[in-house]
C-alpha cells in the first residue's frame, strides 16, 4: 500500500501565493496521480486561521460551522474513536464540505475542513513546539485518514512560526515551501529554513520542495543586473548551499531548474485568484503556468 502523502503548502511569510499554489496544483495531482474515490477520497485542510485562504477559494467560507471546523478540531480533537464502514460516515468526516467538481473529479472524492473566519485558537501564536497542543490533535486525524486509506491529506498552512504552522509541518512528509523571488523573502525563506533545521522542527522523514512563485518573464535591467535571469542563477546558489550542508531534510530543488523555473505569473491572479487546470481558453503565460504546475504535481507525487 503506498504510503499516505501528507503535504504542507507553507511560507514563511504572507504573500507568497501559497494558497493559489495549493488551489492550482491539487486538481492536477488528483486526476493524474492520487485518484481519490468516495471511500478513499483527498483531504483537504484550512489551518491558516488568520488568512482562511482556501477556504475562500473554495466559495465556503460563508457556510462553515462552529463543530465542524479546523477551530474545533484543533481544540477539541476527535468527536470519537469509533470507526464505521466508511471514511465518510465517520463522525469527524460525514460533515466536511464535498469539492471534487472544484477540482474537476467526483464530488465525493475531496473532501474539505475549512476555518472559520475571525475564530482564532486562543492564543495560537504564544506556543511553542514543545508544548504545541496541536500535532497530537492533527497526528489523531491523520492516523483516522491511514486506516481509510486516504491517498493524501494536504494542509494549507498558516505562515512563519505560529502554532498551526508548527504543528502543521510537524505531521506533514511533504512540505511545499513557496516565496516570491524577491531578495527579502528568498534570503527569509533560506533563513527561517535553517532555524526550523536547528530547532528540530524539521526532521529526516521529511521532504522540503522549494518553488519559487510568481515569476514575471518579461526581461528587466535593474542596478545593471538583468532579470529574472540574475534572480534564478542567485536561487539557485543560496538554495544548493542549503541543501548541501544539511543533514536532518532532505530538498527538493526540482523546480529550481534554470530552464523551468518556478512557476510563472499569472497576471489575472493578481486581481482575482483562479485555477487553470479546469479552464477551457488560456493565453500562452498561462498554458506555461499550468504545465510548471503539471511538473509541481509530479514531483510530489514522486516524494
């Protein structure tokens, strides 16, 4: 039986157009390489409680409950212990938002914990990881999503160092680390990257998949220097120097490749945040979005 993918799409900042990244590439990975059914379906979970991205995306956001929601999860933790016939009658799961149309599959094969909006967890941000109350919660429904053979639950984490964050990467063996190709979030990114190594966060069962987001094509000279081209040749440098001198995680710099390298702007995304997987007519910037997240899916369904 392969082994349940559960995948982090996580910055370590805002902006960095994880949800979208998320949004984007899930229909791609299950209709190419997961295949969820009904009894074996994808689980999607919100636990960026402050941004409630894909929970917007999904059109949800207005209908989630005060019990069935990543709120009263992480706080409450499992409503039973028991385990009926089926994923989908079990009482944590029967009342998830059904969203396989959103993502061009069966209804009933993704399913969706979404957040509610302006209901933070008390306190989330003041845990730590030694006394983060959320991984054993998160590790419970994980291990809820193995027994009824779930091919992946994928989390759309909160950012930086916050509790949910924390205990998000902590459950995840995937995690999707996207930033924009700015100076300030890359020299962040690497940073933030190797405090969350030192600090245990990060361990040797996990896969870090870095991609660079938001990549503008048109040429520009800026202080002398021309880009994107500079920016990627720079990426690329700081990131191989990271991956070489750890040894407790294992990156990916797959879509680091000069020739393909992260994945384009979007320019429509930058006024309202979309899919391209389920659209019929695409500009060529687009089609060269969609097929980088084509590779995106692949290389996470190799980890």
């Amino acid at each position: 039986m392969a082994r349940l993918k559960v995948i982090s799409y996580f910055s370590y900042k805002g902006g960095a157009g994880r949800s979208t990244l998320a949004f984007n590439t899930i229909p791609i990975l299950a209709k190419e390489h997961l295949h969820p059914t009904k009894d074996h379906p994808i689980i999607i979970i919100d636990t960026d409680l402050d941004s409630c991205g894909m929970s917007y995306l999904l059109g949800v956001d207005a209908d989630v409950k005060d019990d069935c929601c990543t709120q009263d999860l992480l706080k409450n933790g499992l409503k039973t212990l028991g385990r009926p016939e089926f994923i989908w009658q079990h009482p944590n799961f029967k009342d998830l938002f059904a969203v396989g149309e959103c993502f061009g599959c069966e209804k009933e094969s993704i399913l969706f914990l979404a957040a509610k909006d302006v209901k933070n967890v008390d306190e989330q941000s003041n845990y730590t990881d030694a006394n983060n109350p959320f991984v054993e919660k998160l590790k419970n429904f994980i291990d809820i999503c193995k027994y009824y053979k779930v091919p992946a639950v994928i989390l759309d984490a909160a950012v930086g160092n916050n509790a949910t964050a924390n205990a998000t990467n902590q459950v995840s063996n995937i995690v999707v680390c996207c930033m924009r190709p700015t100076i300030q979030f890359v020299n962040g990114t690497v940073r933030f990257l190797r405090t969350l190594e030192q600090g245990g966060s990060f361990d040797g069962r996990k896969k870090i998949v870095v991609v660079p987001n938001v990549i503008p094509q048109e040429e520009v000279t800026v202080d002398n220097k021309k880009y994107p081209g500079y920016a990627i040749t720079r990426i690329n440098s700081q990131f191989n120097e990271l991956a070489e001198n750890t040894q407790d995680i294992t990156y990916n710099l797959d879509m680091l490749d000069e020739s393909e390298f992260g994945i384009p702007a979007v320019k429509s995304f930058m006024w309202r945040e979309g899919q391209l997987y389920t659209q019929q007519e695409l500009n060529d910037n687009e089609k060269l979005a969609l097929e980088r997240y084509r590779k995106l899916a692949a290389v996470i369904s190799d980890c």
